[in-house]
C-alpha cells in the first residue's frame, strides 16, 4: 500500500475491479455448470 491517498483509492478501485472480474466469471461458470442439469432433471420428470 502506498502512502499517496489517491494511489491508495486507486489500489481499492482496482481491488474491487478484480473481485467484480472473478465474480462474474463464477457466476457463468455456476450458470454453464447448472443449466444443463436442471434442464435433463426437467425433461425426465
């Protein structure tokens, strides 16, 4: 961390960037992951 507050803010903003980046990215991969799933447990019933 730096001493500089407006480095520092943009450290946070860049943080929280990445979490949106890895959070978006797991909630296709649930989505992908369960689709499919619901989808044949649908059908066969």
């Amino acid at each position: 961390m730096s001493t500089n507050p407006g480095q520092a803010t943009y450290e946070r903003m860049q943080r929280a960037n990445d979490v949106m980046i890895v959070s978006s990215f797991a909630l296709w991969a649930m989505l992908i992951g369960f689709v499919p799933v619901a989808a044949l447990r649908l059908l066969s019933a």
